[in-house]
C-alpha cells in the first residue's frame, strides 16, 4: 500500500514536532538586554553552591558571552544539569577589571541569581542601573523562591529594630521559625528550603537544629532523593555533619563541666568528712578537762582497779557482794567515757579526781 505525498509531509512534520517537543532534545534558552552605553560588554553565566548566594570568582563561571550592538546577549543549549540548581548572571561594572566584581546597592545591581534547568526559559529585559533585575523564568522553583523572599521581606519588618543582644537572637530564632513553617505550608522544592539557610546566624541555626532536628534531616532526605546524593545534598550533609558536632560538642561540654562540678563537690565533701573525722579523733585523745567527782566506794574501787584487782579480789576486800562490784564499775566507766578497764586505767592516770 503507497502512502502519498502530503501523507509523507505530515508524517515527516509529525515526527519532527515530537523530536523538537520531547524532553530528550529540548534545550534551555537565556537572553535579554543590558541597558549600557558600552557596547560588546561581556555577560557570564555561573552555576553556584547554595550558600554562594553572595560570593563571586572565576571558579563558578561555566560560560560568557558578547553583547551585539543593540546589548542584546543570550545563552542556549542542552548541556545544563535537568535539575534545578543556582545559576547567576552578571556583568562586570568595569571590562578592564582582572577579576569579578559584584554590586548590589539601591541604584546600580550588576547581577541576578536565578533557579534554572535545562528546560526551561529565562528572558531579562532592559534596565538602565538595575541589570538583570527584571526578566521572566519558565522554572517553577525559582517562582517559589520569589515568593519566599518577598514573604521573608515583610516578615522581617516586625523583627526590625531590636539592639538587645539576647532578644535579637531570640527574634531571629522567632523568624527561622516562622520561615520554616512558610516553606512547610506552600511546599516549595528542597533547593528553596536549603537556600533559605544561607542568611540564618550560625549560632541561631545551631540552636534550632537542636530543638527541631528532625526539619534538617527531612530536609536531607528530600535532596538526597532529588539530586541523587549529589550536588546540594552533599554541600547540605556538610552543614548538617558540622550542626550534628556543633550539638554534640555543646552536650559534651555541658556534661564536663556537670562532672567537673561534681568532682569539686565530692572534694570538698572529703575534705570536710576528713577534717571532722580528724577533729574528732582528736577530741577523743584529749583528756577530760576537771576533777571527776567519784564516791568513796568508787575511788576504793578505782585504786584496786590500778592495783590490777580482779572484780572477786575486789569483793572480798571490800567485802561487798560481786554484783556490787560490777555498778560501781559500771559507774566509773561512765564517768570517764571508756568502755573498759585499760582506758578506765589510763584515765585515771591523766585526770584529777576528788
């Protein structure tokens, strides 16, 4: 069966629209205008790490080029990763610089940092000061990004003002919060929530790793499965590793220094335990200070005590029962504080008695 000739022309169209339109063989496209008198000023792409967001050098530039006379520039081709990653566009204030240079203040901006793929659409339109500032993405996630800065913007008008130290990072530890919550809620792609961290103090992201550690590694895990381990989930594992030892190290210094304090507490505990003990063996060796008032009948007994009388012996001189002998002897215990005859005899030997 021949097909004909207009059948072969539609098949032919068809087949290259789907060539053209499919995935495997689009391409992405960045142009637009750079508003300056100078003419063939070199414009250059570069792809950065997420906490880059303000740092510039050679080493992040993957490619430049010219613009024509009109200052129109563009960039187009297939070779960008199809993820979603930081790109920055910008131009040099000065062409004979050796370097790059960055400028960001009111009046003149010679950069824009965008979210991009090898998919999608990005057109900058003219500006006179501001370069790159105004354009239009294709990319879902650098919408998203937008809309966090602007939302970051507003939020951060009711933390302004503040001087105090302490209540600045209890604010700013307010406002991570609040942030946080935001790109929970609207559900904005990992590299918006791992961008947002690029400006938070260290310390208050430390603090907050703390009391909510589970947000950070949700978080690493959500890279983990989209850039396949790689890129940003990697730069990522570095600042959770660094958060994950930072914690750490603030528990283990908090729990030495637990120890330390306990171990001074028990040593002072001894050294009081030991100067009581020794305070009272001393208190024992030392003999009791006046007379001991004794009846006649005890300092009888006394004496036959010295003279190594038996408690019989005793008895019989006396000629009081044996029993009798024993209170009396009980009593010159008490009275001297000992509880036998040797300490009874050396007592007796240091102390006075009536």
């Amino acid at each position: 069966m021949k097909i004909s000739t207009m059948k072969k022309r539609w098949l032919v169209y068809g087949i290259l629209f789907w060539l053209l339109t499919s995935p495997a063989f689009s391409q992405y496209s960045i142009s637009g205008y750079l508003d300056t008198p100078e003419k063939g000023k070199r414009v250059y792409l570069s792809l950065l790490r997420y906490d880059e967001q303000m740092a510039i050098s050679k080493d992040q530039n993957l490619f430049s080029t010219l613009t024509d006379s009109t200052g129109y520039f563009s960039f187009t081709g297939k070779l960008l990763p199809k993820e979603h990653k930081l790109y920055r566009i910008h131009a040099n204030l000065d062409e004979s610089s050796q370097g790059f240079d960055i400028a960001d203040v009111d009046e003149l901006k010679n950069f824009h940092n965008f979210i991009f793929s090898n998919t999608d659409t990005i057109v900058f339109e003219p500006s006179k000061n501001l370069w790159f500032t105004r354009s239009t993405n294709t990319n879902v996630a650098d919408r998203e990004w937008r809309d966090y800065l602007a939302f970051k913007k507003q939020l951060r008008k009711e933390f302004a003002g503040i001087k105090n130290n302490e209540a600045k990072i209890q604010s700013l530890s307010q406002l991570l919060s609040e942030l946080k919550t935001y790109l929970v809620e609207a559900n904005t792609h990992p590299l918006v929530k791992l961008m947002s961290l690029y400006t938070i103090q260290e310390e208050v992201l430390k603090n907050d790793f703390e009391q909510d550690a589970a947000y950070y590694f949700d978080l690493q895990n959500a890279l983990s499965a989209y850039y396949s381990n790689q890129s940003y989930a990697l730069q990522f594992e570095e600042l959770l590793s660094s958060l994950s030892i930072a914690g750490l190290q603030r528990k283990v210094g908090f729990y030495q220094k637990l120890v330390c304090s306990l171990a001074v507490l028990v040593l002072v505990l001894m050294i009081v335990i030991g100067l009581l003990v020794r305070k009272l063996r001393q208190t024992k060796k030392q003999p009791v200070e006046g007379p001991i008032n004794l009846t006649k009948q005890e300092a009888r007994i006394a004496k036959l005590i010295l003279a190594d009388k038996t408690n019989k012996e005793i008895a019989s001189e006396l000629f009081i029962s044996l029993s009798t002998v024993k209170t009396h002897i009980r009593h010159l215990y008490a009275k001297y504080e000992v509880s036998n005859r040797q300490q009874l005899g050396e007592k007796m030997q240091n102390h006075p008695r009536d």
